[in-house]
C-alpha cells in the first residue's frame, strides 16, 4: 500500500506482513484494511510486504521460514504476524512444524524483548473470569526476555532421564533490564521483577544485574522483588498494583497467559518482539483458532492494537497508535464485540469497519 497522499517528506515505512495460518489470515486482512484508512487520514505509508511463514509456508516451500521471508524482514522497519499452526500440519517431522517458523523468526532477529500490555476495559470487565472490584485500574507491561534461558538451553534425553539446561549471561540481562527500564520510565516508574531466587542460581544472578542495571542508570525507577509463585498469586489479587512486570522466558510465558485473562478473552491481547534496533515482530498472543477459521469470526481487535504497539514502538508514530486505540477502545464501550465475547455477536468485517469508521485526528 503506499498512499496517494504521502508527500516528498513522508516517510514510506516497510512493514512485512505475514499472515500465517487459520484465523492469521482473516485477522491479517482486517489489520490491511485499517492500515489503509489510516494512510488516507493520517498520511502514513506503509508498504505491505506479504511473505509466507508457518503452516502456510511448508506446504508452498517445505520449510516454515523461508530465506525470503527472513530475506524480506532485513530491510523492513517491522512484520506484522496473524498466526501459525492447525491440525492439518499435527503429523509433520519437528523441522516442518509451524511454530518452528515462530522459534526461527525470534532467534534469527535476536527478538529478545517480549512486551505484552495487559489493561483491563470498564466495557470488557464482564468477560474476565475475576470478580470486577479485582480488575479496576489494571495496566501492567509485561517484559519477558524471549531468546535465552531453558528454552534455548542445551537439551538432552535417553530412555530413563531428560535435562533442559537454564542459563543467562550477564549481558543478555542487563539488555532486557534496560528495555524495561526505559518502559518504566515513560509509564509509573515502577519495575516487579520477578524470579525464583530462592532455589535458582540463575535467578540470584538476575536479581543481582537488575537491581545493579537500575540502580546505575535508571536511579529513578523503583524496583520490587517477587518469588514466582508468589507473582502467579498477586496476579489474580493485587494486579492493579503493578506498573512493569520484568521477567525471564520460562516464568514470563505462564505470568502472561495468566494475565491475559484479566482482560477476558485470547483475541483482545497483543503483543511486541523487539530486538536491540528496534525492529519488531507485532502478532496476537492467540494462535490460529482452527476451530473458527474462515467462517468471518475471528475477533481481529488483538490484531489491530499489535498494529498500534508497532506504530508506537518500531515506527515512532504515537500519535497515530493512541487514535487506532481510542477508536478501539470506541468501539468496545459501543459494545461492537465478536462471538468469542458475545453470542450472535459482530462479524471480524464489521468490527474492522466500525474501528475504521471511528478513526479520527486526535
Ligand atoms: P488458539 O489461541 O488458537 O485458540 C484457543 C481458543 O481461543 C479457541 O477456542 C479459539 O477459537 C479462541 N480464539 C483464539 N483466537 C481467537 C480470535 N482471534 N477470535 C476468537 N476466538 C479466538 O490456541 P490453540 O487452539 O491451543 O492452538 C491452535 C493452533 O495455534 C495450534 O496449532 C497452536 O500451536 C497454534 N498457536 C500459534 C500461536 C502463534 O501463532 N503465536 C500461539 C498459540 C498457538
């Protein structure tokens, strides 16, 4: 897409944009829609590239990431990712499964940052499993660090034993920290790190930089410790509580998943990759909902706020991010809601619609 009105100044952003398999393509394509209204209203080029990743990716190539999708992502600003995965590609041997192409793009992008804002809606309280009283006020960034620890470990097995290797360095904390630090200090100013310090070596070496990391450049920034399983409690207690929620990939990725559901549903959540140049992958928290897939339903709203999280975080376009998701947040007060939320309710066209129809200079 690139816009009609862009001037000689305006910048043309690369965006690269992989929709995926299941749901990825139909919320994929509400996001085009959007992006181009936004264009004509807020003079913002885009030029979409659409590459293959995932499932989709196999079946034409054979691999779940290929070179000119990893090719494409060098030269662009960010990609833009709907979903992987579904039974069709179940049975396939491990280096042709789906979310291998997930594993790769992170790895081969150094995507080490893992930025997941949970914010709970007057309009939505009803659809999260906790009472409302416990989801007032609830705006929390979680910062996972998403290439190290066990994870990508060595690994081994034989018939009687198994072992997953945890190990961090210095330095690939003190980067997260810092991207965390640097969150906190344009939010409250408060980081919770969150650890297992108690029992982990590694845990005591990440309470050790971070707090070193903060107390050393972000004198500014308060820090809180929290024991893991202590953290999976406040969660559901006391979340309103918390500002910036710093941990490792294991523990941030249940702390997450337990987060989303304060705000109620899969489809409502976003999410950013980030790597040390800014360069992004935004995508839904959800995966390709095979059992919903190509019938119009999808909810596309986690979609279209990852669209915001990229113009904000990788394509410096604020202003427009905040007016994507006040037309968002428009909509849910309008009750303009899918079928996952309500039954009968909106088609992901519809939705995709009304958020544009409510797009407007701020
Ligand atoms: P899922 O997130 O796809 O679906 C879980 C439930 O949430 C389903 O009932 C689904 O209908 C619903 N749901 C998800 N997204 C929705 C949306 N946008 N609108 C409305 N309802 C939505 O998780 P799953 O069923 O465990 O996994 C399905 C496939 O997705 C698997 O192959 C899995 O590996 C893959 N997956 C991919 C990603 C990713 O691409 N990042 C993440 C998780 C799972």
């Amino acid at each position: 897409m690139s816009s009609a009105t862009a001037n000689n100044t305006t910048r043309v952003f690369r965006v690269v944009g992989l929709p995926g398999d299941g749901v990825g393509p139909e919320v994929y394509q509400s996001a085009c829609q959007v992006l181009a209204v936004m264009d004509e209203l807020f003079n913002l080029p885009i030029e979409l590239d659409g590459q293959l990743i995932g499932g989709a990716a196999v079946d034409a190539t054979g691999t779940p990431l290929p070179q000119a999708t990893i090719d494409a992502c060098k030269s662009a600003d960010a990609a833009l990712l709907g979903a992987v995965g579904g039974p069709k590609w179940d049975n396939h041997p491990a280096e042709q499964r789906p979310e291998l192409g997930l594993l790769k793009i992170r790895a081969e992008f150094n995507l080490f940052c893992n930025l997941r804002p949970i914010v709970t809606h007057p309009a939505l309280q009803a659809f999260s499993p906790l009472r409302p009283e416990r989801l007032i006020g609830v705006d929390l960034m979680m910062v996972r660090e998403l290439t190290g620890g066990i994870y990508f470990g060595k690994k081994w097995r034989d018939a009687n034993q198994a072992e997953d290797v945890c190990r961090y360095t210095r330095s690939e904390i003190e980067r997260i920290t810092r991207a965390a630090g640097a969150l906190a200090r344009q939010r409250k100013g408060r980081i919770t790190m969150v650890d297992k310090a108690n029992v982990l070596e590694t845990s005591r070496l990440w309470r050790e930089v971070v707090s070193q990391v903060l107390e050393d450049e972000f004198p500014d920034v308060s820090l809180e410790n929290l024991l893991v399983d202590a953290a999976a409690m406040h969660l559901l207690t006391r979340a309103a509580d918390f500002d910036v929620m710093l941990t490792e990939n294991l523990f941030g990725d249940i702390l997450s998943d337990e987060a989303s559901m304060l705000c109620g549903s899969m489809g409502l959540l976003p999410s950013a990759s980030l790597n040390e140049d800014r360069f992004g992958l935004y995508e839904p928290i959800h995966g390709s909902a095979p059992d919903i897939a190509g019938q119009g339903k999808a909810n596309p709203y986690a979609m279209l706020l990852s669209v915001a999280m990229m113009l904000r975080h990788s394509l410096d376009r604020a202003d427009e991010a905040d007016a994507l998701e006040r037309s968002i947040h428009q909509c849910w007060d309008e009750g303009i809601l899918t079928p996952d939320l309500v039954p009968g309710g909106c088609s992901t066209a519809r939705v995709t619609e009304a958020v544009c129809e409510r797009l407007k200079p701020g």
